[in-house]
C-alpha cells in the first residue's frame, strides 16, 4: 500500500516506502508489535531549526489525548540528534543543522531511519525523513591551475583531456557542463557520461606558432545545474614548444666594409649578425665562412662563430684582388639545422709597399756624337704594383746629360737625345753609370 501525504508551508511530504530498513528483532519479541506501512518524509538539507517536518501523531493515526499518557517520545539512535518531537501536538520538527552532504556524500538518495514508540500497548513505529539536497557547494577543481605543453607542429583535431570539477551536490545540482574563454585556438568538447558524470576535452582548432604567441591563457569554467546555477573555474597555462621551424635571418644579406692591405693579425674588419626566432638550441647560431676556391683572399679572413666578428688572419695583398667577396653562413644548432648566407664585399686599401720595377728592354751601345735630337737610345719599362698616385711613375735623367725619357705608352717608355753631344766631353760611363736612371721611386 502506497499512501501520499500532503502539508504545506515547512511540511514536506510523507509517503510510505516500500523498502523497510533494518530493525532489530528482539523488538518485536519483547515490546509488542511494528504499525504496518513506513512514514517517509523529506525536508532540505541546511533547514533552519524548528522547521516542521510532519505531524508524525497524525500519519500515524494515534489519538493526541493519549499521546502524552502513553510516552510518545523518538527512540535514541543515530540520527535522533536532528529531531525533536512535540508529544503534545505530534508534529516532527528540525531539531540540529542537517548537512547531507557530510552525511550521505555522493549518494543519490539520503535516508534517516527513525523510530517512534508508545505505551500501552506498546507498539514501536519506524519512519525515515528524506533530505533532499540544495545547491550549497560551488564545483571546484583540485588544482587552480593545469598546465599543458604542446608542440607547435600540433594538428588541428588532437585532444587533451582536462581534469574534473568536483561538486559535493548530487543530482540536479552536480557539474552539468563546462565552458571555454573566447580563443582562437581552443574549442571545448564536453561529454556526458550520466547524471553523475560529465567531462571536457580541450580540442585544437588552430594551428599553433610559438613565435606568435609562446604561452596561451584560457579559462575553463564548471557550471552545476542548480537554480541559480554555481560555477567554478581553472586556469590552463598553454606553453608551447618549440620546432625548429625558422631559417636564421640576417639583418643585411650584403655587407660592406673596407681594410687596409697587410692589416695586422686580429684587426677587425665587420660584423654580421643574424636572428632565429625558435627556441632554445632551434634558435641559437653558429657563424662560418662558405668555402670559395676562386679567391685566395677569402682565407685571409677569420669568422667568431658565436658572435659573427670577421677578423683578419692571414695577409691582405691588394695585388692579389682590390675587393674581397665573403660568403657568411648562419646556421642553427638544432636537431635538424637550418641555415642562412650573406655576403660581405671587402674593399682592401692599397698602401705604397711596392718598389717600381726597371726594366731597359732595349740598350744601345754607342751614339754618334752628331746623332741628332729624339734620337732614340733606349726603349724602358717599369711598373709598379701599387695602385692609384702610389702606382704613378715619374722618370727623369739624373744630372744635366743630354738625354731625356718621353713615355710612348702606359708604362712603357724610350730614352732619346736631347741635346749635343760631344764626344770628348762625355764618356760612356759618365752617360751611363751603372746602367741604371733611377732614384729612388722616381727615375
């Protein structure tokens, strides 16, 4: 038999449950007989004391003249410590602060079984008061905050499982769903498992770059089904890692700079510099000089390979070449290194450290005294490996002899008569001392 009860106001309401709790059956034995049927009531949980829960004389139809002759009274247990009973009127009312959750824990249903009895005869009456929860707890995460690690080279689809919110309220008022700050990159799937199970999954949606955006912050909140609702929040901290995904970029992929022939050993001459926007070994770089067979010069030159300072290491000879084209190369140190070039042309500077080179390419031996002016006695070549004003060449005839040097082309020059000459004045070696018109870098 199934009876429902009705109250208003604090009065929850009362049926008979089919299931009996366990009573001890020496009870029986010894003090009487138990009422048919079971009272059932249910009150929310935190109900403030002297909120009635039902007027127990009442559902059981026992005369309230007679209540307090026969000892209407709660039988001691367990859960006697939250009601009291009103032995004149009958009326159940709160007694203690209930706390379900404290009591029951997740449990879908929260019973307290309680006995009533009377005297004369004595009969023993069992009832259980429901209590019904409220949301009173907000869902909370163990952890304020999740971190994850997640590779750039991550693929639009992949899943990362996020941790469950706890809410100590059950049904109703449980966790029923989870919700994602605005991003670009994150999408949230959250899944139902039944009343009691509901979880989330952080879905990719974007590609990720770590150069643009290293750390990504999103919230992720906990909302319960309560009215008004509670929620609780997680912050996840996305770090992204690194792929070496970046080539070394110079700063100029043409330099220019200049250094003096036969520079010291060490002298600086420029300094590059490239940037690598990875992380860690991906964007550290070691500078060298390309390899280039064609110029001998190149391996005059020195690289710094941490901070891209070329130096001078051997000897700079402009007259092996006035410019120097250097290849620079910038690679990173990662797994799979990437790398970069640059070129560097070097202007070497021409000093005055060569000698002009005399060369009389045509002699004659004798002259005739009456040869007549322009004769020509000499064809000279010099040349000097300087260049500009420290390769120009000055000739002249040393003394007051009647010669002079007339330039025929470029370098190349004759000796000629320019004046009388006369034997008997002049000797051969006079005219030509040790063969040589020279003095010093101006003959």
């Amino acid at each position: 038999m199934n009876i429902v009860f009705v109250f208003k106001r604090n009065m929850a309401i009362a049926l008979v449950h089919d299931c009996l709790p366990t009573i001890l059956l020496y009870m029986l034995f010894f003090f009487g007989s138990i009422a048919d049927g079971q009272v059932v009531y249910s009150v929310s949980e935190e109900a403030n004391p002297g909120t009635t829960v039902g007027n127990l004389a009442k559902d059981l139809k026992l005369n309230l003249q007679d209540l307090h002759n026969r000892g209407f009274q709660l039988v001691s247990g367990t859960n006697k410590r939250y009601f009291d009973l009103n032995t004149k009127t009958g009326i159940l009312h709160i007694k203690d602060r209930i706390d379900r959750d404290e009591l029951c824990g997740r449990s879908l249903t929260c019973c307290l079984p309680l006995e009533a009895i009377v005297n004369v005869p004595l009969n023993v009456y069992r009832f259980e008061v429901n209590i019904i929860d409220i949301n009173d707890n907000t869902p909370t995460f163990r952890s304020p905050v999740k971190y994850f690690n997640i590779s750039e080279s991550a693929f639009p689809g992949e899943r990362f499982p996020l941790p469950n919110a706890f809410d100590a309220d059950v049904g109703s008022n449980s966790v029923k769903s989870y919700k994602l700050s605005a991003n670009e990159h994150f999408s949230l799937d959250v899944q139902s498992g039944g009343e009691q199970s509901v979880s989330a999954e952080l879905v990719l949606q974007k590609a990720l770059d770590r150069e643009k955006q290293p750390v990504i912050q999103l919230t992720v909140t906990a909302v319960d089904g309560g009215k008004p609702p509670r929620s609780g929040t997680i912050n996840l901290i996305v770090n992204i890692e690194d792929v070496n995904d970046n080539i070394p970029v110079f700063s100029k992929p043409l330099l220019k700079a200049r250094v003096v022939e036969n520079a010291p050993l060490g002298t600086s001459v420029i300094q590059v510099h490239a940037s690598d926007p990875d992380e860690g070994l991906n964007g550290e770089i070691a500078y060298s000089l390309v390899s280039q067979d064609s110029d001998n010069n190149v391996d005059a030159f020195s690289i710094d390979s941490e901070t891209g300072l070329i130096t001078v290491k051997g000897t700079v000879d402009y007259e092996k070449g006035a410019a120097v084209e250097i290849r620079v190369q910038a690679k990173d140190k990662g797994l799979k290194p990437r790398a970069a070039y640059c070129k560097v042309l070097v202007e070497i500077m021409d000093i005055n450290d060569n000698r002009p080179e005399i060369s009389v390419t045509s002699l004659v031996n004798t002259v005739k005294e009456d040869a007549a002016n322009g004769t020509v006695v000499s064809m000279i070549t010099v040349l000097d490996n300087d260049a500009g004003k420290n390769g120009e060449i000055q000739l002249k005839v040393r003394d007051s002899l009647p010669f002079k040097v007339q330039n025929s082309y470029k370098n190349y020059y004759t000796l000629v008569v320019n004046g009388p000459l006369d034997r008997e004045r002049f000797t051969r070696t006079q005219t030509f001392p040790n063969k040589e018109k020279t003095a010093g870098r101006k003959l």
